[in-house]
C-alpha cells in the first residue's frame, strides 16, 4: 500500500531534490591554472602548439566560458612571469583556447584592460559572417593573432611584434602602434591607423602578402 495523508489519500512523494553546487571563479581559475602547469609540454612549436591548443579546448568544453572569468583570468596571467621559451608558447596556446571555447559557445566581444602574453589569439579562428571580437587597451606581446581566421582586433596601444603575421580574413583598429613588421604574409586583411606616418611606415616594411588594405582612419583617436 502507498502512503496516505491525514484525508486518507494518497500522499504525493515529491522526487529527490539534487543540490547543484557552482563552482566561485576563483576555484574555476585555480583549476585552470593547476591543468596548465600538469599539461604543459616541452615542445610547443610549430603544429605542436596547435596540437595543445585542441588538447586544451577539450579540457575547457566542460566549462561555461563568459566574458568576466575571462578578464579576471588575463588579469592574473599579466602578473605571470614565464621565462622558458616554450612555456610562453603553451601558456598563449592555452590563452588562445580559452578565447576560442568560448567562442564556440556563442560568446563573443572580448574585452581587456591590459594582455602581457606572447601568442595571444595564435590560431584562433572565427567564422566570415561572426568575427571573433577582441578589444584590449593595452597590448604587450610577440606574435598576437599569428596565423588567426576571420578576427576583428581593436587595441589603443600594440607594443610587440610581428602581430597579424600570416592572418588572413581578419579586422584591426589600431591607435597607438609600436609593432615591428606589423602583417607580414597577410591575406584579405584591413588594418585601419590613426597616424599617418605609422601607416607609411608599415606599408614600407610590410613583405609580401595578399589582397590587404591599410587605411588612415584618424577618428579612431
């Protein structure tokens, strides 16, 4: 016989309750951080970094990746020292699959105070129609966006090198430059800059590429 109330009817058992736990962003980013130091390789040159990038993107797919955990995240990496060569390497690979799962999740517009990383956004790869947005007020790093699809980058200050090399499909608004050899081997790409003569400079320096546009834009200031 079932359970009957006080009105000897059947008494409803109403189903188990499960508790969802959420992780704090800060356990989130501790996690994140002790997979990295775990799975970095030695060699993380060449298809090696790309390699790490997908081993890295199916560790990330179990996480919902919203613009703020990713801030805070960029945020703590800018105070990371890394010295080794291809730990700078690992550590953009994984940057760059944090920025791309979460891409693939439907989220877009990335914005940054300040990017202290080599290899930001290497192989990142957006679609024609939905360019991966990414907007930083400061940019300090080699080879940001190398080799990126179909990225739309806006930055007021870009110290580094080599950003753009090899990108093709891609979008950059920039103010305040001090790249060397800034889109070397670019393909269908728009760079808009807000000074003359930093546009000149780069037209001058820029070796081979494809099908690309420079244009002075000054309200970009």
């Amino acid at each position: 016989m079932g359970l009957e109330n006080v009105f000897g009817q059947p008494e409803k058992v109403e189903p188990e309750k499960k508790l969802e736990v959420i992780a704090s962003e800060e356990a989130v980013i501790a996690d994140w951080m002790a997979y990295f130091e775990k799975n970095k390789i030695g060699n993380c040159r060449g298809n090696r970094f790309k390699e790490f990038k997908l081993d890295c993107q199916k560790y990330l797919q179990s996480y919902q990746i919203k613009s703020a955990i990713l801030q805070k995240f960029v945020s703590l990496a800018n105070q990371k020292q890394i010295e080794d060569w291809d730990e700078k390497l690992c550590f953009g690979a994984f940057l760059s699959a944090l920025i791309q799962t979460s891409y693939n999740q439907g989220n877009n517009d990335f914005e940054f105070e300040k990017i202290n990383a080599d290899f930001f956004g290497k192989f990142l790869e957006g679609k024609e129609d939905n360019l991966i947005r990414i907007k930083a007020e400061t940019i300090n790093g080699r080879d940001m966006l190398y080799s990126a699809k179909n990225c739309f980058l806006t930055v007021k200050n870009l110290n580094g090198r080599r950003t753009l090399w090899e990108a093709e499909g891609c979008v950059a608004e920039i103010i305040n430059y001090r790249d060397e050899n800034l889109g070397w081997y670019m393909k269908n790409c728009t760079v808009y800059l807000s000074n003359q003569e930093v546009l000149d400079k780069v037209r001058e320096k820029l070796y081979r590429g494809e099908n690309n546009r420079f244009i002075l834009k000054r309200q970009l200031e």
